[in-house]
C-alpha cells in the first residue's frame, strides 16, 4: 500500500484567517483527491503540472507541483519531455517560463526523506517534537504533538521502534486513569501481573487508576497513540523500573 499523502500548508498559513479554505485544501484536494487510487500518483502529478502551466500559473505553487512530480519518479527527461509537448499547445512564453521553474528543482540536490517522515505520512496526526520532558521515563525516542488543550487535553505520542515508557501509575482518590487511542504502527500495552496486549490503529485502551502498566511500540515498528487523562480527584503519576529488556523482547 502506498504512502498516504499529508498536507498542513492551508491550517498552517490560513487556519485562523480562511478555515474553511484550509480545510477544502488539506483535508479535501490534497487529502481525499490525491489519496485516490483510481490514478496513480505519479500521473496526478503530471496532469497537475500540465494543467498550472497552460493557466500560465508560474509562481511557487508550480514549482511545488515540479518538485511533487520529482519526487514521485518524474525524472528530468521526462519533465522536459512533458513542457515541450504542452509548449505546443499552451504557448512557447509559458514553456520558457516554467523550464525556469524545473531546472531549479531538478538541479536541487532531493532532501533525504527520513524514516519519521514515511511514518508520518501514514498517520493523520502530526508526530511533533522530540518528547525531551519526559525523556528520562521512557527507554528510546518518543515524540509529542498537542492534539487539543482546551476542554480535555489531547496529545499524539509516538514512540520510535523498540521504544516504550517505564512502568507507571496514574494515582487518584477518585475518577482518574488515561485512555489511549492507537492511531498508527503497532505497539504493546502492559499491566504489571498479566500478558501484553498488541495494539493496532483503531484500538482503545482504558487504563485504571492506580493500576502499574507500561505502553510503546514493538521493536520493528514506529507506534502512535492519543493520551486522554480521565479527570479525577488528588491525581498524579508515579514513574516507576524500566520494562526489562528481556520481558519485553519476549512478547515481540
């Protein structure tokens, strides 16, 4: 299955001026448009720049779309290929104008695409930053992004493979606990007594209060979850051992 395509531009440069502008852009052309299977991506994105370049549409946006289409295996002789037939149709200026556009995309050296950003494009929750305040309570490299901090907060972790927290307690008098909602990979979770349970995207998991438990993801795979706290009275965490390496290597 390939790579789903992400796009936060329009929430980025016009969430609070235009919302429903960057809702249409990123949610609906670039979110069910370009991740519509009846076309490959590869020609979405040739009939894309075709389509920018007989409007005349020379500014950033194309070059964008050069660099979409370099990146999903148009090469440089087929991006020639392709300006120079639509010159014949659309007009010689326009092809000038945009060979400009190309050579300065196809003479960039292609960013190395990580293996954060390949998980990223399968999840719809952004990954955030590195999870440094609470690096000491977790055994690898985890991420945090605020989903929402009004109302009742929301925060995506993700844990890098073979990365998991330490046993922990969520205390209270009262209510209390976590739920987590697994959005992407696969991971485990944990109460101190009984088996791992594997956790897929989809799954829920509905943590007590004052019950010792760890969560992270399996060691070949990137896992992400959604941590709600569950309101309670005289809450707090305690952070507890590592999970052992051999105990967690053996539910792999």
């Amino acid at each position: 299955m390939r790579e789903k395509i992400v796009q936060t531009a329009g929430r980025e440069q016009l969430g609070e001026f235009a919302p429903d502008f960057a809702h249409f852009n990123d949610d609906v052309l670039f979110g069910e448009n370009w991740n519509n299977q009846d076309i490959d991506v590869k020609t979405r994105s040739i009939i894309t720049v075709v389509a920018l370049m007989s409007q005349g549409i020379t500014d950033s946006s194309l070059k964008y779309h050069i660099m979409n289409a370099k990146n999903h295996g148009v090469s440089q002789m087929e991006m020639a290929a392709i300006i120079t037939h639509v010159a014949f149709y659309a007009g010689w200026p326009k092809a000038w104008a945009v060979f400009n556009l190309a050579k300065e995309v196809y003479n960039e050296p292609v960013a190395e695409i990580t293996d954060k950003d390949r998980y990223q494009n399968t999840i719809i929750f952004p990954i955030g930053n590195p999870n440094d305040a609470y690096a000491q309570y977790f055994d690898g490299q985890s991420y945090l992004a605020p989903v929402s901090t009004e109302q009742i907060p929301i925060y995506n972790v993700t844990f890098e493979p073979g990365c998991r927290n330490h046993w922990h307690i969520h205390h209270s008098k009262s209510g209390g606990g976590q739920m987590l909602i697994c959005v992407g990979g696969r991971g485990f979770y944990q109460e101190e007594g009984k088996e791992a349970r594997e956790l897929h995207p989809g799954d829920v998991v509905n943590i007590p209060a004052n019950v010792k438990h760890w969560h992270g993801a399996a060691a070949d795979s990137w896992f992400s979850h959604l941590a709600i706290e569950i309101e309670g009275e005289e809450t707090s965490n305690e952070w507890c051992e590592s999970v052992a390496e051999e105990d967690y290597l053996k539910i792999q």
